[in-house]
C-alpha cells in the first residue's frame, strides 16, 4: 500500500460548485444521452436538497462536488431516467418505492416506501441516492453549538465589566426579572 503524505497546513478547497456536464457525465457517462440542459436542471434541483454555498456544512468543495454529483444523479434518474447515448434508454420510475404487491386482473399494483425513515426511503429508490445517504450522516445530524462562554463574575472587575474586558451587558438574558449586569433587578 502506498500513501501520500499531506502537506502541513493544506486547507480543503473551498468555493461553489458550478456544474460541469462534461465533468459529470465522466463518473455517469449512463446520463450522456440526457443532455446538458437537463444535467443542469437535475444539478440545480439537487442544491436545493443539499446548499451549495461557502458556508455549506461541507466546506471541502472537492467533496461537497462528489456529494453533488451523486444527488444529481439520483434526481436525473427519477426525472429524467438514464439514456447512454448509444441507444441504451432506461426510462424514469413510473412508481416510487418498492412493489408490494401485484395482481393481474383489472390491473392493481401497490408499492411500499420500507424503513422507517420516509426520507432515506427516497434515496434509497436509486444506487446514487443510497450512497448519496449513506456518505452523508454526518452532515444530516443535529448538531449542538454551545453558547459562548462567559467571563462574568468569574473573575473580579469593575461593576458592569467583566474582569477579562467584555462588557457584561453582552451576555445572557437581558430585562426585568434577570439579576445581574444585564440589565434586570439585582
């Protein structure tokens, strides 16, 4: 096995992404039949499931691209199905979900959407989505951002300063009925 070694400090490349047919069509060449206007149109549906901004969750651009192209092919397959160009045409799902069942007399089909999860069940209707969802739970988590610490009667200062120089009335909640420096009844 051979690995590469990083250089210090290498930060990810950050940026938007802007859609490349001919880039993407390299890792699906399935969708090459499509057409640019319609790869773009399964693009720009994607961005609306996943930002794609400098201030995205994902802040690799290079991974943020991957994850990108991955749901563009899950949507261009829903909407518009697969077409390689050579004649191999795979037409969009008529049914979303799994078959359930099916009967032949006066024609009767019923599909299931398994899992518990309604949402991973979309995904999971294509190779692309499921690897799409499964790449990224990370970025779909709830995630907790703490509050700023405070330095407020911590530390000794002067009546409405903190003792590290932040004034006081910065923090907390402010009006009647909180004591402290905010404002409120001591």
């Amino acid at each position: 096995m051979t690995i590469a070694a990083c250089p210090p400090n290498t930060p990810p490349p950050h940026g938007v992404v802007v859609f490349s047919f001919s880039e993407w069509i390299v890792d699906y060449p399935e969708f090459a039949g499509i057409g640019a206007p319609k790869g773009q149109a399964a693009f720009n549906s994607a961005t609306l499931i996943m930002a794609n901004s400098c201030r995205s969750l994902i802040q690799n651009a290079a991974k943020r691209q991957q994850l990108l192209y991955l749901l563009t092919a899950h949507v261009c397959f829903l909407r518009f199905g697969s077409n390689d160009g050579a004649g191999t045409i795979v037409p969009p799902p008529g049914v979303v979900g799994r078959i359930a069942g099916a009967h032949e007399g006066s024609v009767s089909v019923q599909t299931q959407l398994d899992g518990n999860n309604q949402n991973r069940a979309w995904f999971a209707q294509t190779q692309y989505g499921l690897t799409w969802w499964t790449a990224t739970p990370r970025y779909r988590t709830m995630r907790y951002i703490a509050p700023p610490v405070s330095c407020c009667g911590l530390c000794g200062g002067v009546a409405g300063q903190c003792g590290c120089g932040i004034s006081a009335a910065t923090f907390g909640p402010t009006g009647s009925g909180w004591p402290g420096y905010n404002g409120g009844t001591s």
